[in-house]
C-alpha cells in the first residue's frame, strides 16, 4: 500500500523536513538566534549537533556555580522562546526573540541566583560580566 510520506515541513523556514534537532538548532531562525545568544555570553562557535549538546557547550564557558546557574538558564529559555516561536502563528524576528530571551532569562535568574544580586542593564550588556559574585 502506497502510503504517502508524511513529513511535516518546518512552519518557520517552510523548506525543510521539522524535527527537534531542525526546530531547536538548524533552522536558519535558530541557527540566528542561537548565534546572538553565544556571542551575548561570550561564547565561541562552539558546535551543537543535538540538544544535549546545548548544556554542555553552553557550560564550557561557565566559571563558578552562578554563572553555570546562568548560563543553564539561558539555554532553557533559549529552547522554550524558539519553541513558543514555532507555535506562534505569527513569527517574529530573531532579533525579537533574542529580546525575549534577554528578558526571560533575567527573570528566571534573578529569581533563583539568591546570593548574588544581579544587575539587569549589566545583564542585558553582558550576563557572563552580571554574574560574578565576590
Ligand atoms: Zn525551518
């Protein structure tokens, strides 16, 4: 029986087949996005084939535990702002989602990073710089 392939096309680039590792890191949207937010830490080009490599190239580039607290942070709101992206019926740009990112981001550490005090401006200009306890 012929049965037709049903591959689901990416609703964001609408050229290539949708799958996690399309969605989350090849999509010309994230493969943007995921830029901004590495140059943002500081983060050379590192490579992320799969998911699971997000965490670990992500901590490469973590100091201490707050900045690994950090760093985690970013790239969990980094996946959930690419995903409610994809399920928006309108995108944005990737300039848009990486605001986005900066500001959940902040959110999200600044309520768990308890003994560190963060300063927002400074984490908007550079997260790695904003967590540094002393
Ligand atoms: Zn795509």
């Amino acid at each position: 029986m012929g049965m037709s392939q049903n591959l689901i096309t990416c609703g964001i680039c609408k050229s290539k087949e949708e799958t996690i590792v399309h969605s989350f890191l090849d999509c010309e949207m994230a493969v943007e996005v995921w830029g901004k937010v590495k140059l943002w830490w500081g983060l050379n080009n590192k490579e992320m084939k799969n998911v699971e490599d997000v965490f670990p190239g992500m901590e490469a580039e973590a100091h201490n535990k707050e900045q690994k607290l950090a760093v985690i942070s970013i790239g969990i709101v980094t996946l959930c702002d690419l995903w409610r992206n994809r399920n928006e019926a309108t995108f944005k740009k990737a300039e848009d989602i990486f605001l986005q990112i900066q500001k959940d981001s902040f959110r999200w550490i600044d309520s768990r990073a308890n003994r560190v005090e963060i300063d927002r401006s400074l984490w908007i200009l550079s997260p790695i710089i904003a967590i540094n306890p002393m």
